[in-house]
C-alpha cells in the first residue's frame, strides 16, 4: 500500500506563492512546462493562474512565450 499527501492550496496562496518566487528571482523567465514543474501544477492550474497574474499585469509573455515579470519583460 503507497500512502499518498493529497495538499489543497488556495488559488490566493497559490497566486502569493508564485509571486513570491518571481519577487525572489526578478529576472525568472519560465516556459509554461517548466513554470508547471516549478510549482508543481498541471497544465490547467498553470493556465488558470498564469491567467490571472496575466491580466493583473504582474506577469507578461516575452515575444518567444517566456513568462516574467512584467516590470522588467525588457
């Protein structure tokens, strides 16, 4: 028998945890497969939250489909 921690993570603390971590590296630019490993999310929880961080500006795409932060995409 393999016991398994099954974690519920808030979309609030979610959303703070990755913002912490581009807060903590500036200059962290993620495809969406390494983002999804990072966090350890699946592609449809990094689509929803990528999402949102998106549209809150504090997350923007390079021209090659990086993700960074958006005060510095540069």
């Amino acid at each position: 028998m393999v016991a398994r921690l099954c974690l519920s993570v808030s979309s609030a603390e979610l959303l703070r945890r990755i913002r912490a971590e581009y807060l903590e590296m500036p200059g962290l630019r993620l495809t969406a497969p390494q983002a999804q490993c990072l966090f350890g999310l699946d592609s449809e929880t990094w689509d929803a939250v990528s999402a949102a961080l998106l549209d809150a500006k504090f997350l923007s795409r390079t021209h090659n489909g990086l993700f960074a932060m958006a005060a510095i995409q540069a």
